[in-house]
C-alpha cells in the first residue's frame, strides 16, 4: 500500500471506527441518559402560543372557546391544522354544530408530524366547501372520517394523496369516502389514475357501479355521454396511439402486481358496498369539561385485522430480502425475519441492506477485508424496536464529509446490545421504571449523536 493509499485507509478508518465513540457515548452519565427531554416549548411558551391564537375570532369560534383543551393538546402541527383550516373554511364558523366542534377539536389533537401535510393537502383541495352533502353528511364530520381512515390505514392515505395528484374531479369529501368504501383502498391505490379517470366521466348515481366493474379499465368510457368531456370541467383529452400503449402497458403492470397481492391478501379483491364508519358522538365530553378524552373509544370499520396486516408485513418483508439475499440464504434466514416482521422492521430494512452495501464497497476501495455480511441484516432487524428506531435509523444514514458510513451495521448491534444492558440494570435496581424510562434513554442518546455529529446529511 503506497504513502496515498494508506493515508486514506487511515482517513476511512478514523471515520468508521467506533471505539471512540463507544467509549464517549457509553460513558455519558446514565442520570442524563435516562433523564425525561424537555420539552421544545415548555409550558410558558406554549400556554403564550396558544392565547395568541385563541385571540383570533375565527379560530377560537371553530375551537368552542375550549383553551384548555386547546393548551393542553398543542402541537406545531395542530396550530398548522386549525390556521389552514380557519383560512379554508370560514363560512362554518357562525353555522357549526355540537358535533362539527367536537370533530374538528379532535382533528387539531391527532395532527402529527406524520399526517399533517396530506391532511393540509385535503383542506387545500376542498377549500370553501360550505354546502351539505347530498347524504345530508357534514362536510367536516366527512374530514373526519377521511383523517382517521388515513391515519389506520396507509393504502388510504397513498391513494388520497396520488388521487389528488391526478386532481380527481370530486366536489366533496363525503365522494372520497364513498370511494373508499366501494373499493378496498390498496386496489384503489393501485388503479388510482383508472379510479380519478371514473369519477370524471360519471355522476353519483352511476359511479359505484362503474367503480366496482371497471376500476381495472385505463379506457373506461361511459356510454350515456356522446359528446367527449360532457362531465368534465375541462376539454377531455383523446389519447394519441403512443398515449394508449404507454397506459395499455402501466395497467397491465398494475393488474399483475394486484393479482399478486391478491394470492396473499383476498381481501383486496372484496368490494366494499357502501359500509359505515361509527363515530361516536362527543356533545357530552366537552360539556362536562373532561379534556383528555382519553376514554373515547373510536371504532374504525375499516381497520384491517391483526393478522392480515402481519400477512401484509411478512409479503412486504419477503419481497425485499429475496431481492439481497442468495436462494439459499433467503430460505435459510426467511422464517426469521418473517418472526419477528413489524411495520417498524420493515420501513428500516431498505437502509439496513444499503448501509451494509456501502459499507462493503468503502472496505473494497480501501483493500480490506469486508466488515459486515448481508448475514447481519437479521442481526439488527431483529433488535429493533419502537424505542429505538430514531437512534437505528440515525445510525444506518448518516455520513461524514467524504459520504463514507460513520457506522456499520454492526455498530449499531454493538450500541443497541449495551444499551440494553444497562437498561436492563437500572430496571433491576429500580422498582419505579417504565417503558417510558427506556425510551428516553435512547432519545437521549439519539440527541447526543446529534451534537457529535449534527443532522442526518441530505444525499445528493
């Protein structure tokens, strides 16, 4: 190895090495790491946030004057939710029901970092909706309906968004959930430009038919309409012969994927003829000013099974590891991943693989013996878990300066197994510890990771 080359073995080496920061990370005080984070906005600057907005008519009119509620469920994104929603929605605010408050009380308390944008998108897309539905359904108890369904189910909350990416020519959010009753959401998502194409070429009275028979038809075209775009708020565009086979081939794929998913998962292929959601009613919690709400229980029809979202995880899983692994190693080591398959093993299984790629051709272009096998991936998949997945996931991604991987994969078993350990120590020693305490600890070093090494570096 000549003087360059070793000076860069040593660069690379320095920056994969763990032991130093094993040593410093392993060594910080465990009253620290264990310790509760404090909030980003503590109470006195919250409790200012929300008088502010309390102070504008609009909003505090749509919230029932209800600040304790208000305060005590705050969140960035539910101060996003109800500014959008006052700004979109001003003609309820004189004209709501009991119900309408309490729904829309409910929606500002679940916005989350993970649903607010498609949630804004929906508020966006339905903006000045003052009318009742031709059911005689609020329009927001109707968003309400729409926000838990996407919030339980993700095929939901793919195929609002790409729905709304074809700008589906709906006039209501009571159609998009008709939508969704009528074809299991996963289909709908598939086949979201056939579904968008129906709706724009039929009136209420005819679309559950035609969704239920021809959601599978890229060329669907009503027979009742002679002259082309009669239903649509745009000229309708004839397809050139290019156009055709390009929508001929997308569907065709499209069908095959559906045909697959369908062997593991017949619910797919039911139609859902007009079911119901039941959400219970709310006049009395706010009246009898118990703000938490936390023994409403709210019934989602829609929900898949237990075991049929496992079945959906295991198919998910499988697809991805048969695409890394061998034959052999796939059939070896299947069993044990489909185990111990969560929504959260899942999501991160993707960077486990490529984190272990990386690191293989980084040890290749140095000239060594390579660090990690594809057989680790089990390894880390099994050791994660809701507590820990920011610090996995942290760990899989970040880079240093030269985009090289500042942790191998089995750094990671490395941290996560002492980390263990002394979670295990100090739920021995200490009677008083909770789920909570454990999460903490890894949120804690998560946020010490943060300060070596600042924000996960955005790839190029």
């Amino acid at each position: 190895m000549n003087i360059q080359n070793n000076m860069k073995y040593n660069n690379y080496n320095n920056s994969v090495n763990f032991n130093g920061l094993k040593d410093k990370l392993m060594n910080i005080s465990t009253n620290r790491l264990f310790k509760t984070k404090e909030l980003k906005n503590d109470a006195v600057e919250i409790k200012s946030i929300v008088g502010k907005m309390m102070q504008k008519r609009n909003i505090n009119t749509l919230l029932d004057g209800n600040y304790e509620f208000v305060q005590k469920n705050y969140s960035k994104e539910g101060q996003s939710f109800i500014q959008r929603f006052s700004k979109n929605f001003p003609a309820y605010v004189t004209e709501l029901s009991k119900e309408e408050h309490n729904d829309i009380l409910m929606m500002y308390k679940t916005s989350t970092p993970q649903n607010i944008d498609s949630r804004l998108e929906v508020l966006d897309k339905f903006r000045n909706n003052y009318a009742k539905t031709e059911t005689k359904n609020s329009e927001i108890h109707s968003m309400r309906v729409l926000f838990d369904r996407m919030d339980s189910d993700k095929h939901t909350e793919k195929f609002v968004h790409k729905a709304l990416g074809d700008d589906i020519k709906i006039k209501t959010i009571d159609e998009f959930n008709k939508i969704i009753e009528t074809i299991h959401p996963q289909k709908a998502e598939i086949f979201h430009r056939n579904i968008s194409r129906i709706v724009r070429l039929t009136n209420l009275d005819e679309r559950e038919s035609a969704l239920v028979k021809q959601s599978e038809n890229p060329f669907f075209v009503n027979p009742r309409i002679k002259q082309r775009g009669t239903l649509s708020n745009q000229p309708y565009k004839k397809l050139n012969y290019l156009e055709k086979i390009g929508k001929f081939i997308e569907n065709k794929i499209n069908i095959r994927r559906y045909n697959q998913i369908a062997k593991v998962n017949p619910e797919i292929t039911r139609v859902r003829k007009l079911a119901t959601i039941d959400v219970p009613k709310l006049e009395q919690v706010l009246e009898t000013k118990d703000y938490s709400l936390n023994n409403i229980n709210f019934v989602n029809k829609l929900k898949k099974s237990p075991n049929a979202k496992r079945l959906q995880v295991q198919t998910d899983v499988n697809a991805i590891i048969k695409q890394k692994l061998g034959q052999k190693t796939f059939e070896k080591q299947q069993g044990l991943y489909n185990k111990k398959a969560t929504a959260i093993k899942l999501k991160l299984l993707p960077d486990i693989f490529e984190s272990i790629t990386k690191t293989r051709k980084s040890d290749r272009i140095y000239g060594l013996k390579p660090s990690v096998e594809n057989k680790d991936a089990v390894k880390l998949y099994e050791k994660i878990q809701g507590k820990n997945k920011k610090l996995v996931r942290y760990m899989l991604k970040q880079t240093d300066e030269n985009n090289n991987k500042i942790f191998n994969v089995k750094d990671i078993i490395k941290l996560v197994d002492e980390s263990e350990t002394k979670i295990a120590l100090e739920k021995k020693n200490n009677p008083d510890f909770k789920a909570k305490d454990a999460k903490n600890y890894y949120d804690n070093l998560y946020d010490s990771m943060i300060e070596r090494y600042g924000e996960i570096k955005k790839t190029k």
